[in-house]
C-alpha cells in the first residue's frame, strides 16, 4: 500500500518495481529526459519520501480534528513536527531528475496542506467567536459562583446569571462552522460545558428552599450525612470551575474519585427504620449523581456523533418534518398564484407542530434551536393562510373608521409581500432580498403614520399588523442567516 502511494505521488501505476518495456528503436531515439524510468520502491528518495507519508499518516487525523487554538500545547506541538517534515521532505535529494523532484514536491504539498489547514482553523473568526464566548461565560460565572464560594461566601444565583448564561448559549449556537471539523467541535465543547453548569445550577437551586440538613438529634447517621453534604457542595464548586476551566490543579477523574466515595460512604450508613433519614440520604445520594453525569467531559466530543449534527436521529426528524413543510409551501403559494384558497392544509401543518413538539432535543441547544427554526417556517405558512382568508371574508360596513380601514390595506400589501417572502430562496446581498427588507420597512412606517384618532378596534389591529410585519421580516431574516447545526 505504501508503495503504492509513493508510486501515486509520480503519477504512474505501480508495476511491482520492474523496468518499462519501450519497444522499438523509435523510443530509443528519444531525448534523455523523456526515456527517464520509475524508480525502484528501494531508491533512497523514494524510502525517504515514503518514511514521510507515514508520519504525515499519523498528524493529518490529529490536525483535521484539532479544535484548539495557537497558543495550544497540541496546536504547537502538531506545528513543530509538521515544519520538521516539511524540512525533511526539502532535503531528499532527487539527484536532478524531473520525476523524484514532482514526487517531492507532491509531498510538499501535502505537508504544507496540513499546516494551513491547522493554522486556519485555529485562527479562524469563528474558533476565535466560540474562545470570546467561552471565555465572557468563564468570567461570569466566576465572579457569581466560584469565586464567592472559594472566599467562603455564598454564590449568587438568581434569574439574572440563568439569563446571562442562556444568552451566551444562544449566541454559541449562531456561530458558523463552514462544515469544519475542528470548529464544530470546539463549539459542540463549549456549549456542554456551558449547558451542564446551566443544569448544575438550576438543580442547586431549588435545594436552597429545603430545610435540610436534618438536626443531628435526630438520628447518629443524620452528623454523617451532613458532613456528606457539606462536601457535595464544594464538589459543585468544585465541578463549576472543571467545567469553565477555572480549576488548574483538580481532574474530573480526581472529583469523579471523591464522589464515588461519598456515594460509598452514604451507602454504608444505617437509616432502617426511619423513612425521613432514608428520603435524605436519598436526595444526597441523588444529588451526587447528578454531579457526576458531567465528569465525562474530558473525552467529550471525540464522538462524531455527537458534534456532527447531521447524523443525530432528531436532526433527521427535524429535517424530515421541514421537508415535508417545503413541500406544503410550495402548494400552497402555488394554489395563491391563481386565486385558489380551497387549498388549506392547516391540519395537516397543526400536526408537525405537534410533531416537533415530540421531538427529544436531549437538552442540546443546537437541536432546540433547528426545532425552533421548523416551527417558525411552519407557523408562517400557517399566519398566512389565515391572513389571506381574513382578507377574503373581510365585509367592511359604511361605518368602519378610516384608520381602520388604512390598517388593512397595509395588511392586504402584507400578505402579498409574505408570498414572496415565503418563496424567497435567496441571500442577503441579493437585489430581491434588499427589495424585499424595504418594502416591509415602508409598510411599518405606513403602520406608524396611522392616526387611530381615538378608535381602540384601530389601536388592537394596528398594533397585531405592526407585530405581523416584525414577524415577517423576521422569517425572512432567519431564512438568509444560514444558520447551521
């Protein structure tokens, strides 16, 4: 196989090693260069050149999964041995014939290939994003837990550090990938990490409301399982600052070790007898494996099944329901172009609602939001069939206030922009895209010149066209941000 390689790297089948038969005096003629042989699996280049395709064997898998950054000691380390092949393959000499000198310089290419390739990924705006992110939701959580706690205080967790959290969860997963490896993984990394601690927290906190620990009156185990717990509290700390990198001396093995022994510990005790102490050694108990579901990150993401979305089953269910939408969209503007409404598949698009509402997202942001997205292009061909058949039942009486009245010839202009909208298959640079953003835009500031003049019906339906058109211009938004998952 090897030989097989070197033999591709001159561009020539392999032929076990034996000269080429030129045939007659004609190719004897030939200029020196022309009639030049492939060399002998055995020739000191190729064996040389050969000896660098294997250790370029080994790094390219280590460099095409590397989702680190320069200043990595892996990221260098990759770095230093491939300029040392890279100087390696300079130095075989090809003794000035034209073939050994293409092969070297194939091995160049390949070399110098996997060099970029690692230097772009560690460098590149979105590993550098997913770092910023990481690092905005290191110092956060930081000052509000770990630190706190490390200076013997109490941690501050309330709603405004789980919505600071969820932000930055939602940002991590808008970030772009391109479909490289190394960047999907980094960003798969710092969304676990930043979605277990969401999931440490919120399970701590409605522990804080319990009036736990038990007096240790009340039974000689109760002194010992409050010491337990006393030490599961500081595991959490413990794993808060593993997670965020915040913690240069613990492993997740060391903590994972710490807590087994408490589970020991706990399981050791003596409650029979007392339903109260078994419930609280229970809750302890339970706690500690919720801590210890986390301590698996060290090796996370290695998987590609994990990172690698597109093979994930609710992935593909996800797709499959937007498949289907698509082909619900296209009948339906299809139908609209000629006047038809009697093609109405609202029950049909109410059931994948409720499809992707059964879809198990396992708590991945990135899953959440590819189900948001199905939901919002459901709900839009949805928001447009009922618009086109208000319009269509609209009778307005010879008392309808003219404010009113002007709400609903935006609206009319609404509904046909959402047509367009919903069949747009653009970008952003597009002219059709710009068109588009504009005239919504006129059809909010027509909304705003609305005078109600005092009418509260002119004041609701103003206010429901003004959303109706935000929400436009949101789908269409969302359909030229090319998200990824």
């Amino acid at each position: 196989m090897a030989v097989r390689w070197l033999c591709s790297l001159f561009g020539k089948p392999f032929d076990g090693g034996k000269r080429m038969d030129h045939g007659g005096p004609q190719d004897q003629q030939q200029h020196p260069a022309e009639q030049q042989q492939p060399y002998h699996p055995q020739h000191p280049a190729m064996m040389r050149l050969y000896e660098v395709q294997k250790e370029v064997s080994t790094l390219g898998p280590q460099v095409c999964t590397f989702s680190g950054l320069q200043n990595d000691r892996e990221y260098k380390r990759m770095e230093r041995e491939l300029t040392q092949l890279l100087l390696q393959v300079d130095q075989v000499d090809t003794e000035g014939k034209l073939e050994l000198q293409g092969a070297r310089k194939r091995a160049a290419q390949e070399v110098e290939g996997l060099l970029r390739y690692l230097e772009e990924n560690a460098s590149h705006p979105s590993r550098l994003a997913i770092e910023d992110l990481s690092i905005a939701a290191r110092e956060l959580v930081d000052e509000r837990v770990v630190a706190p706690q490390r200076a013997g205080g109490v941690a501050e967790i309330n709603d405004e550090l789980v919505d600071a959290l969820q932000e930055l969860v939602l940002r991590l997963t808008q970030i772009k990938t391109e479909g490289r490896v190394p960047l999907r993984k980094a960003r798969y990394r710092a969304l676990t990490r930043l979605c277990a601690v969401q999931d440490v927290l919120e399970s701590r906190t409605p522990q804080q409301t319990l009036s736990l620990p038990l007096s240790g009156d009340t039974h000689e185990a109760v002194n010992r399982i409050n010491q337990v717990m006393v030490k599961v509290s500081m595991a959490r700390s413990q794993l808060l600052a593993l997670l965020m990198g915040l913690s240069g001396r613990d492993s997740c093995a060391h903590l994972s070790r710490i807590l087994t022994e408490l589970q020991v510990e706990l399981d050791a005790l003596d409650v029979s007898g007392n339903a109260a102490i078994r419930n609280y050694r229970k809750q302890v108990v339970e706690e500690i494996n919720g801590l210890l579901k986390h301590l698996d990150l060290e090796g996370e993401g290695d998987d590609t099944r994990r990172y690698d979305l597109a093979q994930n089953n609710s992935i593909r269910e996800i797709e499959a329901v937007r498949a289907h939408v698509s082909h619900l969209r296209e009948g339906v503007l299809r139908h609209c172009v000629v006047g038809d409404l009697s093609f109405r598949p609202k029950a049909e698009l109410q059931s994948l609602l409720t499809h992707l509402d059964q879809v198990d997202t396992a708590k991945n942001p990135c899953i959440r939001e590819a189900r948001r997205r199905a939901v919002v292009e459901v709900q839009a061909i949805i928001t447009f069939l009922d618009l086109r058949e208000a319009l269509v039942c609209r009778q307005p009486g010879p008392e309808e206030h003219p404010s009113h009245r002007a709400v609903w010839l935006v609206l009319g202009s609404l509904s046909d922009l959402q047509a367009q909208v919903l069949g747009f298959d653009g970008k952003r640079a597009d002219k059709s895209y710009m068109m588009l953003e504009e005239l919504l835009t006129k059809q909010l500031l027509a909304l705003d010149a609305v005078d109600p003049q005092g009418d509260t019906s002119t004041k609701v339906a103003r206010k429901q066209a003004v959303k109706f058109a935000q929400n436009i211009l949101n789908y269409l938004d969302m359909k030229t941000d090319e998200w990824e998952y």
